[in-house]
C-alpha cells in the first residue's frame, strides 16, 4: 500500500471502468497481448489499474471528418471556409492563409451552414491553431451552445451532411 505524509495510506482516485470501458478500447485485434492478459488471471486488477491510469487523461470528443462549406463572420472577416471536421463540442475549419484575419476579432465568431431546410449560424469560441494545410489555417473551435441546444445542432448538421 502507498504510503502519504505521516504515515497515512495516499489518496488513490476511484477506478472508473464503467465510464471508461476498458474491456471494449482494448480489442484483441488492435491489441492481442494486452487483451490476452486482460483476459486471464490478473485481468480485472489490470482493468482496474488502466481505469485509474487513463481517468486523469482528458478525453475528447469523436470526431467525424466532413468536407463542407460554410460562411465564417467574425469582425471584418466574411468568408467561406471549408469545414474538416466535426464533433460534438465543435469543429476544426480551413481558411484561406492569404486573408488578414485579425486574432482580436475572433472574439465574436459566426459559422453559418446551410442544412435540408434553413441556414444555422452557430457561435463559435477558437480554441487554438492547429498549424498550416496547404495555403489554408488550420483552426480547431468550440460551440458556444451547450447542452441540448447543443446536441440538437450537432445532431441536425450530422444528419443533414451524412443522411443518418
């Protein structure tokens, strides 16, 4: 057993195997040793210790990658840019590289997608740079609708672009 200050058992976080579902990340095709010996003897304490390993990673949301147009507004800037791809907390978006986009107007972001019935506008909060594609910048955002709003949206858009 670990041992804190004074002698007192350290504070281990709590195994998550249900939010995390271990036993279905680790298949046998992807990784055949790893799920061989989840499989044995020692298995529900190496699910156990991979849960309390992987709970202190932030996961992020499924992506679904999507080739889209779309209008993007934010101060001066009035474009379309190309959609990459999308998920439920946001998406990542190409600009063309050879406009001025001034970073201080990213404050207020406008994504406009045009679905079966009406065009959506959709607030929008950059996140970060992810680096150059081609002659296009590369911008990773995040929805600034939450929950069921949110889900709503997301669920619209997919099922307009993927016919699910």
């Amino acid at each position: 057993m670990e041992k804190g200050r004074k002698g007192a058992p350290a504070a281990r976080p709590p195994a998550r195997t249900e939010d995390l579902g271990v036993r279905t990340m680790v298949t046998s095709i992807d990784y055949p040793g790893l799920a061989a010996q989840l499989d044995g003897p020692d298995g529900p304490r190496l699910v156990d210790e991979i849960a309390r390993l992987l709970s202190g990673t932030k996961t992020r949301a499924h992506r679904r990658s999507i080739k889209r147009m779309a209008r993007l507004r934010c101060g001066d800037y009035n474009e379309v840019v190309l959609l990459k791809d999308l998920s439920a907390t946001g998406v990542r978006l190409l600009i063309r590289g050879d406009q001025a986009l001034d970073i201080r107007t990213m404050l207020d972001m406008r994504l406009t997608v045009q679905l079966a019935k009406e065009r959506c506008t959709i607030p929008l909060s950059l996140v970060r740079l992810c680096g150059m594609d081609g002659g296009q910048i590369d911008l990773a955002c995040r929805f600034l609708t939450t929950g069921a709003e949110r889900d709503e949206l997301v669920s619209e858009i997919r099922s307009h672009i993927f016919d699910v």
